[in-house]
C-alpha cells in the first residue's frame, strides 16, 4: 500500500485526501488531488519509490480518475 512509502504519508495523504472529495461528492477536487499525486510519483519514480511501486501507484490513481471521470 501507499502508506509506508515515500516522504513522510504524503503519498497516503494524498490519496486520502482524494477519497474524502469523492464522498462529497467533489470530483474536481479528487481529480486535482490525483494530478498531484500522479506529478509526485513522476518525482520521486527511482528515488524514494521503486519503478515497481510508482508503475503500481501510477495504475491505481489512473484508475481513479478513469472512473470519476477525470481529463
């Protein structure tokens, strides 16, 4: 999971944070929230994540957006 990975839970902050705009619902903000989580992953791909972890990451939040809709 995203929780014990990266800078601090900003990883897992992130996703939360997306998880709470959808049960508003607020999908623009989820979708905000998961570009920039996307933008974090790109950064830290090869630093603080393995290419395993961010291809997993990348997947999962591409998934998301995929179904709220996201462009």
């Amino acid at each position: 999971g995203v929780t014990d990975v990266g800078p601090g839970s900003s990883f897992a902050d992130k996703i939360m944070l997306a998880q709470t705009y959808l049960e508003v619902p607020d999908e623009e903000s989820a979708c905000l929230i998961l570009g920039d989580f996307l933008n974090q992953v790109r950064a830290q791909r090869g630093k603080k994540l393995t290419e395993e972890q961010a291809d997993q990451f990348t997947a999962d939040a591409e998934r998301l957006q995929n179904s709220i809709g996201c462009n």
